[in-house]
C-alpha cells in the first residue's frame, strides 16, 4: 500500500521518465558509437598484417626447369649442400660441381642465378628443399602464384591443374632466410631485400648521429641558453612550421640542394641529411619536452654549487632527461624508416642493386626498403607482388621491434619528479 | 710575520689560479654557446634553403617561353611531358582535393569519435590498451598504407562499386581517412582535457548525463582545439604522397568522381622524380613549380590551425 503511494506519487510524470529513459538512452548510443573509430582502427591494423602475411606465403605451380627435383629439407644442412645436390641431379659430374662452386668468378655468377628457397609444402610433401634457377635454357617458370589463404581454400582446384598440365604445386614463403640474404635481383625468383637493408643501416646509421646531436643541441639552446627574444621566438615559430611542411617538400630540398647544388648525386650522404632535415623538428620537440621536465630545484642546485652553465646541462639536465631523448630519437628513426616520398627525389627509385660499403660509402648509390619495396610496384612484372609483400613484412617487423624498444625505454628509464 | 705574507702568496697564487681558471671556462662556456646555437640555425638554414630551391627553379619554370602564369591557373591540362605542353595546374589541385575531401569525410568523424571514447568514455585500463592502437596505426609507413590500398581495399570496393578503375581515389581516400585518424584524435584529445573539470561538475549537478555533457560542454569548449585538428589533418592528407602515388594513380584530369584514377600535386612530383627529365628542361621544373604550391598550400593551412587555436580558444582563468 505504501510502495503504491510512493511510485504514484513519484517526483516525475510519466512523461518526463520516457524523456529520461529517452536521454539515457542516447548516452548509451554516443558511447557505443564512439568505440566504434577504435575497433575499426585495430581491424585496420590487423587487416594490413593479414593481407601481408596472405601475400607473401604463396603457393605456386612452377614448370620446372632445373633439375626437377626437390629435396627433403631434414636432410640438407645448408645451402651449398643444396647446390651441390641440385647440380649433381642435373647431371653434373663432381669436377664439374667443386669447379663451379670455388672459382669464385663462376661461383657468383651461379649464385646469381640459382637460389635455394625452403617450402612448406611441395607436392603434398611437408618441409621441403628446391633450387631454383634462372639459367638460360632450363629456367623455372612460374605459371601461377597464389596467396596462402586463396590457395588454400582451391587447393584441390590447384592440385588438379598441377596433375593435368604436369606442374609442380609448392608453398613457398618469400619471406625466408634466402630472402633476407640475397641481393636485389630484376628478377622475381631470384629477388631478395640484403641490398635494401643494408642501405638502410647506412642511411638510417648517419642520420642518427646528425640528427640527434643537431635536435640535441637545438633543444639545449632553446632550453637553457636563449633568452627570450626575437631570434628564440623566430626559432620556435620556425620549427612548429617545419614540422608540418609535407615529406616530399624536403625531397624537393634534398634534390636541389644536397644531390645538385653540393654535388653529392643519388647518395647515401644526401638521402641521410635529407631525412635528417626531416625528422629534426620532431626530435626538437621530443627533446624540449624531456629537457622540461627537469625540475628547477636541480638546476638551481646545480648553480648553487658553481657549476658552470654547460657544467650544468651536461652533468645533471642531460643526465636527467636522457630516457625522454632517446625515446624521441627511436621513435623518429622509425617514422624515417618508413619514409618513401623525399627519397623519391633524392634516391632515385631504379633496381638498385650495388650495396653500399667501403671508403666511398656516403656517395654509393643506394637502395633502401621502402624505396626497394616502392619499385617492385613500378615494374610490370605482377609476381613482384607477392615479393613487396615480403618486404613489407620485414619493414613491419623491425617497425614492432623499435617501437617495442622506445616503449620499453620509456617505461624502464622515465623518472617521476 | 712571515708565516702571514705566506699565506697572503699562497691565498693570492689560489685565487690567480682560479681566476684563471674561471677565464679559461668562459672560453669553453662561449665556444659551447656558438656551437649550440649553430646547431639551432640549422632549422632556419632548413627553412630558408625550402624557400629558396622552390622558389628559384620555380621563377625559372615562369621564365620559360612555353609557360604562362595565367596558364597556369586557368588551363585545365597538365600535359608537362608531352610534346604539346598544358601547364594548368586545376586537375592536380582537384585530384587532391578529391581525396582530401574523402578523407576528411571519414577521418574526421573516425578520429573525433575515437577522442570522445578515448577522453570521456573509456576506463583507464581500455585506454591502456586503445591508445597504443592509435599509435601503430599512426606508425604504419604510407608506403605500406599505399600497397594495403591498391591490392586489398580496391578489389573489395570493386565488389560493391561498380564501374571503379584499378587505380581510385576512393580507396586512396579511405585509407587515407585512417591515416589521418590518429593525427585528429590526439590533438582533439589534448583539447577535450584541457576543458576544466569544473565545467564538467556543473553540468552533471544540473542532471545532466554523460552524452549531454560531452556534447553540449566539454566539445563546445574545446572546439578550438578540434577545429586545429580539422585542419593540421587536411594539411596531412593534402601533403601524403605514397597512398596516392600507389591508389589513385597518375592521371591528371578534371574530375570529381571518386571511382576515376586522377592525380594530386605530391602523386606528379613522385612521378615526375623518376622521369628521364633534364634537370633544366622545363617538365623537370613544373615539378619544382607543382612544388611551391603545395609548399604554401600547407603552410597557409598550418599558420591557419595556430590562428584558430590562439585565437578561438576559451581562456578560464
């Protein structure tokens, strides 16, 4: 009877509790809806890493030439014994082999063009071993490549043609070992990403030395020595508008100053001041940042003892605020890692495939793995395709561990004032 | 009486020597100073060396005989390579412009919603989780983006949509909107933080609930920092070259139909890079002239975002 009398004599009207339900509603709606950008974001992520792995496990049907013959992988302890099997199944007598493999002029023109790829799968046998080779007149064919998860859903479809028109049905990953050793080659088969890496620890080495003493530095002066004036403002205005102007911008710069005006051409030493150039405002800011959160009482501590103004910055500032500069260094280097469009311009994008190295290094033509991954999209070739997507990967999987590796900086070393 | 001249020599010799000392460390501290600020005019050298190479290859694009600046506005063909030369820029301002325009279509609504989620609605535990997703996406290279863009979202629109060319802006636009995602979502969060809580607590003590807050309070007053984003992810959509260069494709025409391959200002510049070109022939300089506008187009869109941030901003204190 009571609890009739309250609800009956509820402060709200039926009309003004529709309304509320009607409102709470809504609250709900905004907050599922709101979820849903993030969800779509990680699905994007993961859609990426799919489509990538997709591609760059294929399964082929190879017309082979060569040989013919695969070779189970449990039984080959490396590649030379590979090689030494796959000419011995063409025919070869052993003088023949031992000769091909030790004169060194043969032997790398043999490397050129023969290459041991590890299968997952060839012909319904797990784990196997094939050389594949390019040399002129018994040279592999590839009649068709199929992503992974395409293939395998018309597996007996693929078996099926393989057993009519006498092919061989193998599940090969392009991104293996032989991939990651090999140099760039024109030619899908044969193509591997050495060239591109090792370009990129040539240029990525030298922008991390430039760029981090040049933003170091830059953020110490803005910091701790300008006073405030024209010149410090014009610097700070100066730097947030260098952060937004476009990557490509800086190519343009690269190109007219770097590779025409000093001479340097498509260069090592051009690309890793170009990105340098790049990143720096970036660094500046990640660097200011840590340098702030130095507490005062440090500073002041400091010059109460007579230390001096660079006695200061260099024994407790940098010290203090190391962790914050490290971590913007790591993680420009990744966004300069990633880069493609300055160097565009200043690169050049061909099939580059001399490597950079030895005294003349900073001029070397070069190649590095966005560039490489970029050109395989220019040639014509489709099976080049699925090799991008094994470079994408590769580029992906030192992204992850980089930014592991700013992450764990920055939980390790920060410091809490 | 010997034992103080002593101590007076001894104390004039420390003293000396730290004076001497202190000289010899004004040095270093001075020779320290120049080097810093050496390392700091580098930004402005940087500057300074952008203006002048767009600037001088682009006043020598104008001086050639074949080039009209009036041309250059008005026609409606870029035809650099061929041997009938057009120098009109309007279908690479519209080939940007189109897939800007997509992407901000979804990039904005995307990256503001995630801000509310992440600001508003989220536990501190999902935000631990949401917030490094938005940091790989924004991590991801363009390059990749462009690669993921042709291969993987253009045949599933062709799927759906009818009549679309390997090459679109609209794939490279929607791939763009996620790569502008992150860029307005975390400025617009900055800016929903920086609302105070006090302005929060007065709403929920007038009744109202969460929506109604973020809705009517806390966006309202960190419009200007959204706004910003707004505009800081059009200038990023507007200078990103791989996702085009790749998806949209390399044909300049006059078109606003997303299912076209078109080309936008960055994709010519790229293309025009690997050209056989002379560096003194007048199709390498459009390049630098193509250049220059883009150059200014982002800069006036950057200046414009601090503008609106310094000057729409509530101040609440």
């Amino acid at each position: 009877m009571n609890n009739k009398n309250i609800k009956t004599n509820s402060l709200f009207t039926a009309e003004e509790k529709a309304q509320l339900r009607h409102r709470k509603i809504r609250g709900e709606l905004l907050r599922y809806f709101s979820l849903i950008p993030v969800v779509l974001g990680f699905l994007l992520i993961v859609f990426v890493f799919y489509a990538n792995i997709n591609s760059s496990f294929v399964w082929q049907l190879v017309d082979r030439g060569g040989s013919g013959q695969v070779f189970n992988s449990s039984e080959i302890k490396n590649d030379e014994q590979a090689y030494r099997l796959e000419l011995n199944a063409r025919g070869m007598s052993k003088e023949d082999i031992d000769d091909i493999l030790t004169d060194p002029k043969k032997r790398r023109k043999f490397l050129l063009r023969n290459r041991v790829d590890q299968l997952l799968e060839a012909n319904g046998k797990n784990k196997q071993t094939v050389v594949y080779t390019i040399e002129r007149g018994m040279a592999d064919k590839i009649e068709e490549q199929v992503p992974y998860f395409a293939g395998l859903a018309n597996k007996t479809a693929l078996q099926l043609r393989a057993k009519e028109e006498g092919l061989d049905l193998f599940l090969n990953p392009l991104l293996d070992r032989a991939f990651i050793i090999r140099n760039n080659s024109s030619r899908p088969l044969m193509a591997g990403f050495r060239t591109a890496i090792i370009g990129t620890l040539w240029v990525i080495g030298l922008l991390i030395f430039i760029a981090s003493f040049v933003a170091v530095a830059t953020a110490i002066y803005l910091e701790e020595y300008a006073q405030k004036g024209i010149f410090s403002s014009l610097l700070e205005i100066n730097l947030r508008n260098l952060a937004g102007v476009p990557s490509i911008v800086y190519g343009i710069l690269g190109l007219y100053v770097f590779v025409r005006a000093a001479g340097f051409g498509d260069s090592v030493i051009a690309a890793s001041l170009t990105l340098s150039l790049l990143i720096l405002p970036v660094v500046v800011i990640a660097a200011r940042e840590a340098i702030r959160a130095v507490p005062d009482s440090l500073r002041q501590a400091s010059y109460g003892l007579g230390a001096t103004k660079w006695q200061t910055v260099s024994r407790v500032i940098l010290p203090n605020s190391i962790a914050g500069i490290v971590t913007g260094i790591v993680l420009a280097v990744a966004r300069a890692l990633g880069e493609t469009a300055p160097l565009l311009l200043v690169g050049g994008a061909g099939f580059i495939t001399t490597i950079p190295g030895g005294w003349d290094v900073l001029k070397d033509s070069f190649s590095v793995m966005p560039l490489q991954i970029y050109s395989y999209f220019a040639t014509p070739d489709q099976a080049f395709k699925e090799v991008a997507a094994a470079g994408i990967m590769v580029l992906l999987i030192i992204l992850i561990f980089i930014y592991l590796f700013a992450f764990i900086i920055r939980a390790q070393f920060s410091r809490k004032w | 009486m010997n034992k103080t001249s002593n101590k007076i020599a001894s104390i004039n010799h420390n003293l000396k020597s730290a004076l001497s000392k202190k000289f010899f460390s004004n040095i270093v501290e001075n020779i320290i100073r120049i080097i810093l600020l050496s390392a700091a005019s580098i930004s402005i050298l940087t500057t300074i060396g952008v203006i002048w190479s767009l600037s001088s290859e682009t006043f020598m694009f104008f001086r050639d005989p074949t080039v009209n600046f009036m041309d250059f506005i008005t026609d409606h063909e870029w035809t650099p390579f061929f041997t009938e030369k057009h120098f009109g820029i309007a279908p690479l301002l519209t080939g940007t412009l189109l897939v800007t325009f997509i992407a901000l279509v979804l990039g904005i609504p995307l990256g503001l919603g995630s801000a509310i989620f992440l600001s508003e609605f989220a536990s501190s535990r999902v935000r631990q989780i949401a917030m490094p997703i938005l940091e790989i996406l924004a991590g991801i290279p363009t390059i990749v983006l462009g690669f993921f863009a042709l291969f993987s979202i253009t045949p599933i629109l062709k799927m759906f949509v009818p009549g679309l060319s390997t090459q679109n802006s609209l794939a490279a636009g929607i791939v763009m909107g996620f790569m502008i995602l992150p860029t307005v979502s975390s400025i617009s969060i900055d800016a929903m933080q920086a609302v105070p809580r006090r302005l929060r607590e007065a709403a929920y003590g007038l009744g109202a609930t969460k929506a109604e807050v973020v809705s009517k309070v806390i966006v309202p007053a960190a419009l200007s920092g959204i706004m910003a984003a707004f505009i800081l992810a059009m200038s990023r959509a507007i200078g990103e070259t791989m996702i085009v260069t790749l998806a949209a494709g390399a044909q300049p025409v006059i078109t606003f139909d997303p299912r076209d391959a078109i080309a936008t200002m960055t994709a010519f510049i790229a293309n025009a890079a690997q050209s056989d070109q002379e560096s003194a022939s007048v199709g390498a300089r459009a390049l630098f002239a193509v250049g220059a506008t883009l150059f200014l187009i982002t800069l006036i869109l950057n200046i414009f975002s601090h503008q609106v941030v310094s000057r729409f901003s509530e101040k609440y204190d």
